[in-house]
C-alpha cells in the first residue's frame, strides 16, 4: 500500500490547477491545457531519466533501440523510417550501434545490399536499465500518493496511451 496523504495529492492537485479556478471555469474545461499543466511532473522526471541514459548511450541510440525492439529485425532503411531519418543517418547510427556490441548487422539473404538489424541481449539489458531507472523514479513519487489519487492517475493514463495508440495506429495505416 502506499503511504501519503489526500493533502499531498490535493496541494498537487492544486498547484497544477493554476490559481484563479472557479466551478464556472471547470465547467468549461479546457482539456489540453489542463493536461500540458498536470503532466509536467511526469514529463520532469521521464527528462531527468533520459539525461542519466544520455550521459552512457545518447538519446538517438536509445531511440534506435527501441524501435528495433519494437520492429524486430529490420533493415536500416525500416529503421530510418520508423525514426524518421535518412536512411544514410540511420546507417550510420547502426554502424555505431553494432561497434558496441548493442545490435548485429548482418546482409540480407534476399537482397545482399541490404542490411537486416537486429538488438542484441546487451542491447536489451540497454533498455532494462532505462525502464529500471524510470521505474525507481516514478516509485519514489508515488510512495507519496494514496491509494485514490494513484488509482485515478493510472485508470486516467490507460486511457491516455490507448487513445494515443488508436491515433498513431491510425496515421501509420493512413500514410
């Protein structure tokens, strides 16, 4: 269970509002900018995450990885698209990427002039530390929530990522 108080999620609550909130300006809630202002803290700490993993592998690598991950072995240029890079950047990148031993490049059996890119397992340990260190940070807020705030911050963020998801899906299909 986690410790904290109703008081703490309502001063957050609060401060995030801005001032000045009456029940006739919540009536007309503007979303967006709601949202931009509630997120701020999440978006603060996933940052402060990304600097630490900038400082031992830089965020255009980290990238890379995850979207190989996410593609499963592909050739560079389905991962210059999925990063929306020339295909030239993302070979090279991929260049760097194998020096470290955190993908292989090997030809493809179809087409030998083209490169098929696959994550290795110290790619993927890579990607353990980020969720690793995201986790702990996003663990040590929310031992400061209740129950309540934590349950809604959660039910509140599921929706989120699924509208996000339909969206993007639907622009991927579309283009």
């Amino acid at each position: 269970m986690y410790h904290g108080s109703t008081e703490v999620g309502a001063t957050l609550i609060s401060a995030t509002q801005g001032s000045g909130a009456n029940s006739a300006e919540s009536a007309a809630v503007d979303y967006p900018t709601q949202l931009e202002r509630t997120t701020r803290g999440l978006l603060e700490l996933n940052v402060a995450v990304l600097e630490q993993m900038d400082k031992t592998i830089g965020l255009a690598p980290l990238r890379a990885l995850q979207s190989l991950e996410r593609l499963g072995p592909s050739l560079v240029t389905a991962l210059g698209n999925d990063l929306d890079m020339l295909v030239s950047t993302a070979s090279r990148l991929s260049d760097r990427l194998a020096d470290a031993g955190l993908i292989t490049r090997r030809v493809s059996p179809v087409n030998r002039r083209a490169t098929i890119l696959e994550i290795t397992d110290a790619g993927r340990d890579v990607l353990d530390e980020l969720v690793t260190t995201r986790t702990a940070a996003l663990r040590a807020v929310i031992e400061h929530m209740d129950e309540q705030h934590l349950e809604a911050l959660l039910v509140g963020t599921r929706a989120f990522t699924a509208a996000r998801h339909t969206l993007t899906c639907g622009l991927e299909t579309t283009t």
